[in-house]
C-alpha cells in the first residue's frame, strides 16, 4: 500500500521544482512563514491543508486531478466510473478546478449532515 503523504509529497515537489520555485518561495507564496513546512509536506510528513490546493493548482500550473494522484488510485467499481473520469480528464484545467472546488464543498456538506 503506498503512502499517500509521501506520495503527495513526491508530486508536489516535482512541481514546486518544474516551476523553478525554491521551498521559501513557495512557502511565502502559500503563506506559511517558514520553508520548513514545505520541506515537511514534500517529505511526506506534514498534511497539506485541503483548502491550499487551488491555489498551489494556481502557482504551479496544474490541475488538482494529477496534483492529488487521483489517477495512480483510482479504482471504479462500476464502468461508469471509468467514464466519469474519461469526462473530467477531457475538461479544460479551470473547469477541473471548479469542479474540485464543487466536490469540496459537497463533501464537506456531507460530513456536517453526518454530524448532526
């Protein structure tokens, strides 16, 4: 079983690197005062906020699907999972992160029902 953080981490790197970004520019850019918690995030040690992904999205030029490795562990239980993610592959890089955003939002509704 692979280790998610690490995982994240691996990607996220790989990203902050291709931008040309050192860890205290992208820390300054996400808001954190120190480089450290970059380090941590890209060695898999610290949980990057759910909320920051838009704009790490933003930053790096990418799209949250890939950023997130939704891809690497996505298993459908039915075949029209597959097509679903066939769908969202095909939308433009801006849509996918409304959609996210969207998906987020949803989840979190859900969880807030769950709890009362």
């Amino acid at each position: 079983m692979s280790n998610y953080k690490h995982d994240f981490g691996r990607r996220f790197k790989a990203y902050r690197l291709n931008a040309g970004l050192t860890q205290k520019e992208t820390a300054k850019l996400l808001g954190y005062e120190s480089h450290v918690a970059i380090y941590k995030i890209e060695n898999g040690k610290q949980d990057m906020p759910i909320s920051l992904i838009p704009k790490v999205c933003q930053i790096f030029q990418c799209d949250p699907i890939t950023l997130l490795g939704i891809h690497e562990d996505y298993s459908p239980a039915h075949p029209e999972g597959a097509n679903l993610m066939e769908q969202i592959d095909s939308l433009p890089a801006a849509q996918r992160n409304q959609l996210v955003s969207t998906v987020e939002i949803l989840v979190k509704g859900m969880k807030e029902d769950k709890e009362k």
